[in-house]
C-alpha cells in the first residue's frame, strides 16, 4: 500500500489557467502547420522555377570557361614553360633519389 500512497503524491496537478494556455499552444502549432502546408506547394513551385532558370544562366560559366581558354592558351605559348617544367623534373628526380618516391602532381 505504500506504494500507492507515493504515487498519489507524486501526481503533478495543473491549474485551470495553465492547461488553457497549454491547449491555446497546441491550437496555434496548428494553425502554423496548416498555413505552411497551404502555402507549401506554390512556394515549392517557385523555387522549382528559380532553379530551372539559375540551371539556364551559364553566362558566368561560359565567361569562366574562355578565360581558362586564354589562360592556358597563353600560357602553353610562354617560352619559360619548358626552362620550368624541365627545372619540375629535375627537383622531382632529386626529391625521388632522397625518398624512394615520386612526389605526386
């Protein structure tokens, strides 16, 4: 019987005011979950719209993409380029006889 008695005791009772502001909670959690849902599918279209057009815009890709094309292309035209990659070689030679490896690219 103690038992019972300890559970009696450990019953926590709420105030009238305390479960009605608990229950105004619940209804406005609701109401926000309702009004996202509404407004879910045309905010889901839109964005679908947004992607769709920032997928079409490659304007700054394709800018990006001929500056590289420039780039490597006076690059590959630059009369050092052989003196560096033949000075590359010789220290990857040297780095190779120190430790056994090759140093990777």
């Amino acid at each position: 019987m103690p038992a019972a008695t300890d559970e009696a005791e450990s019953v926590q009772f709420f105030d009238e005011d305390r479960v009605r502001d608990f229950a105004v909670e619940i209804q406005n959690a609701v109401a926000d979950e309702n009004d996202f849902r509404s407004h879910l599918p045309a905010w889901l279209e839109q964005r679908q719209e947004e992607l769709a057009e920032a997928r079409q815009d490659t304007t700054s890709l394709d800018a990006a993409r001929r500056r590289l094309s420039q780039v490597l292309a006076r690059q590959s035209r630059d009369p050092r380029r052989k003196e560096a990659l033949d000075e590359l070689s010789g220290a990857c030679d040297r780095w190779q006889e120190l430790t056994g490896r090759r140093p990777s690219k």
